[in-house]
C-alpha cells in the first residue's frame, strides 16, 4: 500500500509499505480522508525524540476488515488514537490515554493514517452518522481535543475567558467555549482566521505586536486558554490569568521548553491545567447538529502522493487545515 512515512526527519511516500496487520480485537480501516495538525509538524521537527513511521492521526475512514467483530465491516469511522497496554495500573483505572506503554496512532508506537489502511483497535472507533460528510468528520480527533477542556475546567456564563491562538485548534476551541455563554476574547495574529470567528459572533482582537495585549491586561480571564504552542503566547496567556484563575495549556511546546516564572503562579495561585485528547461522541454530535463550523478552516487537499507537498503547505504561515486524501 502507500504510506507517508517519517525517516531521519524527513517524509516520503512509499508505494511498497505493507499493509497493517490485524490483531485480536482490531479493524483493518481503509482510510478516506485525513488531516494535518501542529502534532504532525512538530513530529517532523524532531519533537518526541524520533518517532520513525507513517504519520496521521486525525481520519476518517471505511472498516473493511475486522476479524470477529464483522458488524464493523462496511462502517464508515473516525478513531481515538490512544492505545493501552491493557494491563496496567493506569488502563486498569480508565487511563489509557496516559499509559505509559501506549501506543498512538501516527505518533508513538503505531504506523497513522497518512496511509492506504490503518489498524486500530475496534474500541477506539466511532461510527460516522450518515449525514455527517467525510470533510466535517474528520475534525472530529480535534473537536474532541477541544471539548476536553470543557471537561477540565468548568466555565460558566458569568465568566471571562480568553483563548490565545488563532490557528486550527484554536479556532474549534474558541466555537466550543462560546457555547458556555462566558465572556470569550479570542487573541491572535491574523486577520483572516480571525474574521472566521467574527461571523459566528465571536469576539476577537488582533494583536500583532503586544499592544493589545497591554490594554487587555487590567481586564484578566477567569479562565485562559493557551493554544498557540509559543513562548509568546504562553507569555501573553500567563498576563491575562487573574490570581486564581485557570491557564489551560492546550497545545505542546517545540522542545517542550519555555520559560515560566513558577513562583508568580504560587504567589497569584494560578491553576495550571495540561490539556489533550478529549471525548469523541460530543464532537460528533456537534459536527452533526452543524452547532461547530468547520468546512471554512480547510484550506488545501492532496493526493496521499503528494503528501510532502501537503505538509510543506500546511507548515506555511496563515494555513489552517490540509487535508490528505488516499
Ligand atoms: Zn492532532
Ligand atoms: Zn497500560
């Protein structure tokens, strides 16, 4: 089968990958539609200590395999990408998530959805409702990265929030915590992506150069969200938190390193919340009811064969969603 596989740093399409075997339990997915996110960039980039293999993590796609569980056959899926040993203290306790033998698909562990097929286990699938097209479904991993946060810090309608970040995630963060009614100011740095948020009636600013940030930083949020994946806009996130407010970090870090004045946030008792894969069914159903616009924030789409091509795209500045398809 094709397959985009990362190599000492680099992507290439091969045509000659073998098709993934199917364990006990799995599904063998004949991917329709896949899209590129920040993870993908950075696993390029050498985040993650050289994780060698085909990329993708965020799909859609048809079962046509699954050994005893034929009912799956046929159904068109998207797929949580987290899988557990099983066994352990933490998948024992309902953590897979976090298990430290874990694989992730496209990111630790297990060849993505850059690919022909991809097998995952048939726990982590999600059928498709019919009218929900390929392109809207395949927001849904990040959709659910979203809504974890909603499931991490409470947000009320009498509370001010901002989101800092204007980029694919940031945008579906900003339309999920809008419907909690709060008080949301989203700050980024492009016009453009932020004019997207301005039709659905969402408040934004534009700050460029750290003015506006100056003259928002007497009015600070009960909650912040960080989803910009730089040092600045970890910076500008930390003004913006009032003493016992909540920073939700929603996106990692190049390197994984910034630098962070720890005893200010003791000092204004700062919660700090770590944020990442969140609940699949909620995102569906809200892709469904139409309740999440995401058709706009697709900017591009290839062939699988031009995939270098398309992360090249994706890597440019002001680019939302590419899209990749087999
Ligand atoms: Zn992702
Ligand atoms: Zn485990």
């Amino acid at each position: 089968m094709r397959a985009a596989v990362l190599e000492n740093g680099r992507v290439a399409v091969r045509h000659d990958f073998p098709t993934p075997s199917v364990d006990a339990g799995e599904a063998l997915i004949r991917v329709r539609l896949a899209g590129i996110c920040a993870t993908d960039l950075q696993l390029l980039a050498g985040y993650k200590g050289g994780y060698q293999g085909v990329l993708g993590h965020e799909f859609v796609g048809e079962v046509v395999a699954a050994p005893g569980q034929e009912a799956w056959v046929g159904q068109r899926v998207v797929g949580e990408l987290n899988v557990g040993c099983g066994r352990c203290e933490l998948c024992r306790r309902g953590l897979a998530k976090h298990c430290r033998q874990r694989q992730s698909l496209g990111i630790i562990g297990r060849d993505g959805a850059f690919a022909d097929y991809l097998a995952l286990p048939v726990a982590n699938l999600h059928p498709v409702p019919p009218t929900l097209s390929d392109e809207a479904a395949v927001f849904a991993e990040p959709l659910a990265a979203a809504l974890e946060i909603l499931e991490q810090a409470p947000i009320s309608p009498s509370m001010r929030v901002y989101v800092v970040g204007d980029g694919r995630l940031g945008l579906l963060i900003a339309q999920v915590v809008a419907m909690t009614g709060c008080d949301l100011m989203v700050v980024g740095r492009h016009v453009h992506k932020l004019a997207l948020l301005d039709d659905l009636g969402i408040r934004t600013q534009v700050d460029v150069d750290g003015s506006a940030l100056e003259r928002l930083a007497h009015l600070t949020g009960d909650v912040v969200v960080e989803a910009t994946g730089s040092a600045a806009g970890f910076a500008a996130a930390r003004r913006l938190v009032r003493p016992q407010g909540t920073l939700v970090l929603k996106s990692t870090f190049a390197g994984g390193k910034v630098d962070v004045d720890l005893s200010s946030l003791v000092v204004d008792e700062v919660t700090l919340v770590g944020s990442r894969c969140g609940p699949f069914e909620p995102a569906l159903r809200l892709l469904a009811q139409g309740a999440v616009i995401v058709e706009p924030l697709i900017h591009a789409r290839y062939d699988l064969d031009d995939c270098e091509t398309a992360l090249d795209h994706a890597a440019r500045k002001g680019v939302l969603k590419v899209l990749v398809t087999p």
